[in-house]
C-alpha cells in the first residue's frame, strides 16, 4: 500500500514538473504574444527605407500566375505599385487578428485590389461588365514570418504562401525594370540542355504565366514512353522569371531563371534554353481597332471595338452587344488573341435574377461549354483581319461560335423558355428566337 502511495505521490510530482515546465515555455498570455508579432511586423514593414516587393499570387492553384507589386509602409497607409498599371496607389491597411497575426488591405486600392474585388472594367447604362468575377485574389494574409530580410505571408482566401523582400531601390525603378522583362522576354518556346546531356524543353504559356518543362531522355520517360512534364505558375523578375516553388525536373530543382534577351535564351545553373517565336507571332497593340465580326457564312456585326484593359493581358471587346462587353486575353506566347466561355452580366445588372452567361457553341455537335471552351485570333501579316479557330481547351469538341443564356445565382443554366437570353442581353442586330446565337465565327475584318 505504501508502494502504491510513494508512486502516486512520484506522479503528480512528476505531473507538477511537467506544469512547470509549460508555464515557463509560455511565460505570456497568448494575447501578449499575438500583440508583439503583429508589432513586430509593423516595425518590419514600415522599417525598409524603399519599401517591400510582394511576390503575389492570386487564385488558389495560381493559374493567372504570379505578379509583382511593391509596397511602401507608413503606420497607417500603404502605396502599391504594380506592373500592370501605371502610377502608384495609397489606401489604408491594418494589422489585426484572426488564429494569428494578419495583414490586411481592407480599403480600396485599384493597383492591388484589381484581383481580388468583382468588379467589371467598362461600365455602360446597363451596368458594369467584363471579368467582374474578378481573378480570386487575396487581400488578408495571415503573417507567417517577419524579419528585416523576408516577409512570408499566406492569403486566407487561397491559402497561397506569398513572398516579400525588401528593395534596393525605389519602387519606380523596380516596377520599371519588370516591365522591361516583360517586354522583352516574349518568347515561349525554349528547348536546350540540362546537365552534361539531358534534352529539355520549357513552354511558357506567357499570358497566363504558366511553365511547362519536358526532360526527353529515355532514362526520364514514364510507362507509356512519354517524356517527364512538370508545371508551375511563374512570374516576371528585373533579370528573368521566378517560379511559385521550386520545380523538380527529374534530377533538377530550378527556383528562378535569368533572361538573356540578345540571345533569348533562359539559363539556371546547368540549364540553358534557347527560344524560338512561333509562326504567325502578332504584339498585343496590334490587335486593338475596329472590326466586323463575319460568322455563320454571309452575316455580320459591324463596328466592333478591341480596346486596351490590363496593358499587355486582357483587351475588353465592345460591339458585339448593346448592353455588355466581352473580355478576351492576349496569349504572348502565342501572339494571339483569346476569347473564352465567361460571365458577362450579374443578376444585379440584368434585375431579372438571372446572371448572362457567354458560353462556348459547338453548332456542329449541338453542344455548350462554360468553361475552357473558345476560340483563338490570328491576325494575318497584313494586320487587317483576325482569323477565328477553336482554341483546342474543349475535349471531344470544338468551338465555333458564342451563344448567351440566363444563369442562376447557383451557377446553373436557367430552364426552359427562360434558357435563351431576350433583350437587351442578345447579339447586337440580331432579332428573333436565335438572336443570342452567333454561330460559326470565321474573322473579324479591321474596318
């Protein structure tokens, strides 16, 4: 009996060691010690004398890519930069708390908000159009780590681990050292060497940033005999491109590469690629002016308008309605304009309940895509026509044409008489039962 008390008596002292032992690893109340992190990140932000760069990534699996942004901290304020958009933006940010210490943008500001608030990018008298889903960016982080030299943060939205740096230089004149990457690295399509012998490819899919890498070699092939591809999303950096993590190719792991414009060529330690442009390569300026959409054989929709948006992305396309805009993109790599299944009117816009969907036709099959389904631009050498091809992104069918439908707030196709779109929401001229149908593109004709 003795024996079993000592023990019991060994336990709880034991028990109280180990208390102990807790209460002096946690000598704060977890309150204190989410108040020192969230003012130590403050210190660390507003401390670096030309401010941070942000490594930003919208939408969770980062399929726009990535983007860079500088960012100057004063106690209260931040100005952006961004390399899509001219100037500098000041809003309010603040520091709080949420299963941790958290950055917040919670006040608006164009140059960072442009991914992450919905909103259209043209208004007319029915409203706002365009991408006004916006790109599913992040605008509170969750505060990982600060330190004079890094700041890493994850986006409560996405979950995405964005990098920060402090610069060395004014924002302006890293934001214009990025641009000039952009500018100059137009090439997408890259093939060389890895190590002593290894055949590599890469592909940058430039418009949505992107990067696709093969290792060729028999030794690298999987079952099927197809060569190793690995993926990831990029962006642009003042001496080349800088992937979201590093990517593993085979035996090599490749955190960033150097651009060499003279010789247009992408190197990273072992690894040097040489680019190519494809046939029939256009720049993104030349596809803005004013057309006439020609489809299903003899019809046309004149006075149709490609104009700028985000310089060197996305064109906004009026014209082919009267109550909304279309968005397309600009596919750099490729050199062609890309125009594809989307949203282009909310339910508050119409104030019918029902949100317009464009949605790719394939008229042969009879069949609608909302999703990948679109079609391609190529612009001929003499500038003056673009011609329409489906863009490969639909398996099993092809797009040749648009057609409008009504959309619930749940996402899904109105039914019955309610499918099909009736005015305003319809193709500009066209009347009757198909006038939300445009079938068989072929070009758009500059006038």
């Amino acid at each position: 009996m003795k024996k079993l008390i000592y023990s019991l008596l060994a336990a709880v002292c034991v028990l109280s060691s180990c208390v102990k032992d807790q209460e002096m690893l946690f000598d704060k109340s977890a309150t204190v010690r989410l108040n020192e992190a969230l003012a130590n990140a403050q210190k660390v932000l507003t401390s670096a004398t030309n401010g941070w760069v942000m490594h930003y990534y919208p939408e969770g699996d980062q399929i726009y890519g990535g983007f860079m942004h500088t960012m100057v901290f004063t106690e209260s304020e931040v100005t952006v930069r961004s390399e899509l958009f001219d100037g500098e933006y000041t809003s309010l940010y603040k520091m709080t708390r949420d299963y941790g210490p958290v950055l917040s943008f919670d006040t608006d500001n164009y140059a960072f908000h442009y991914f992450a608030t919905p909103s259209g990018s043209i208004k007319n008298e029915y409203g706002e159009s365009g991408l006004y889903q916006a790109y599913k960016g992040d605008f509170e982080f969750m505060i990982l780590k600060a330190t004079p030299e890094e700041v890493i943060l994850k986006g409560k939205r996405t979950g995405n681990h964005i990098h920060m740096y402090p610069l060395a230089e004014s924002p302006a004149q890293f934001i214009g050292k990025v641009d000039g990457m952009v500018e100059d690295l137009f090439v997408s399509s890259f093939s060389g060497t890895a190590g002593e012998a290894d055949a590599m490819t890469l592909y940058l899919a430039l418009g949505s940033r992107q990067a696709t890498f093969k290792l060729t070699g028999d030794q690298y092939k999987d079952e099927e005999g197809n060569p190793l591809t690995v993926s990831s999303a990029y962006l642009y950096t003042p001496e080349g491109i800088s992937f979201y993590k590093p990517v593993e190719v085979g035996p090599y792991t490749i955190d960033e590469m150097s651009y060499d414009g003279d010789s247009q060529t992408l190197s990273s330690a072992s690894i040097s690629l040489k680019g190519e442009l494809p046939e029939g390569w256009h720049a993104y300026n030349d596809f803005i002016g004013t057309y006439t959409l020609k489809f299903n054989t003899d019809k046309e929709i004149a006075d149709i308008e490609i104009k700028a948006d985000a310089a060197g992305r996305s064109y906004i396309i009026s014209g082919l309605s009267e109550a909304f805009y279309v968005a397309a993109t600009y596919d750099l790599g490729l050199g062609r304009i890309h125009i594809q299944a989307q949203y282009v009117a909310s339910a508050e816009q119409t104030g019918t309940g029902y949100q317009i969907m464009m949605a790719a036709h394939d008229n042969a099959a009879g069949k609608v895509n909302y999703t990948t389904g679109g079609m391609y631009g190529i612009l001929d050498e003499a500038g003056n026509s673009i011609a329409w091809v489906q863009n490969g992104l639909w398996s099993g069918n092809k797009c040749t044409g648009f057609v409008l439908y009504n959309f619930t707030s749940s996402g899904s196709r109105a039914s019955g008489s309610d499918a099909n779109t009736s005015a305003p929401w319809i193709w500009k001229g066209l009347t009757g039962s198909q006038a939300n149908r445009t079938p068989y593109w072929t070009s758009f004709d500059r006038q």
